[in-house]
C-alpha cells in the first residue's frame, strides 16, 4: 500500500513540476521550412522517410526469416536423429555402428 502511495506521489510531483515547462515537439529545420512553403516537397520527404523505414524492416525480417528456418532445420535434424525433446538416441540404437562394433563403455 505504501509502495502505491509513493508511486503516486512521485508521479503528481514530476507532472506538478515538469507539467508546465513541456515544449510542443517540433521538426527538424529542413522539414519546418518545408512544410511552410506549398509545394510537393513535404510529400517527398514522407516519401523518403517510409522507404527507409521499409529498407530496415525488410532487411529485420528477412534476418529473422532465415534464423526461423534455420531452427526449423535443426530441430527437424534432431528430430531424425530422435534428440529431440529430451530424448536422446545412442548411435547403436540408430544402427550407426559398423557390423561388429559394439558401443564404448564408460
């Protein structure tokens, strides 16, 4: 109960006493002048903005679609091998020994 009050507390305070001193955000030069003039420019840099945005979640998702199917074929690897899910296979009982050999022992 005290923790809540002292959370509350600190959150009138910071509102109380930063509250008022908060600016309007505002953009950068390049973009304030071009917004106050009429022209195409303003589309143009929104434009240029969104095909960024669009080269880095492309290049993101590509990076996790590639450790996505990467995992897919490991645990798919695994799975043949039966290691997988806690269960682990011996190589005799893969018939992965040559004829005659039998397993070490420790």
């Amino acid at each position: 109960m005290t923790r809540k009050m002292l959370l509350l507390a600190a959150l009138v305070l910071g509102i109380g006493m930063f509250g008022p001193v908060a600016q309007p955000a505002q953009a950068c030069p390049m973009c304030k002048i071009a917004n106050e003039q009429d022209s195409l420019l303003p589309r143009a840099y929104m434009y240029s903005i969104l095909f960024m945005m669009g080269m880095i979640f492309s290049l993101a998702g590509g990076v996790a679609f590639c450790v996505y199917s990467l995992s897919r074929r490991e645990n798919a690897a695994l799975e043949a091998l039966g290691q997988y899910g806690g269960f682990t296979a011996d190589a005799n009982s893969l018939n992965l020994l040559p004829d005659g050999a039998s397993p070490a022992t420790a």
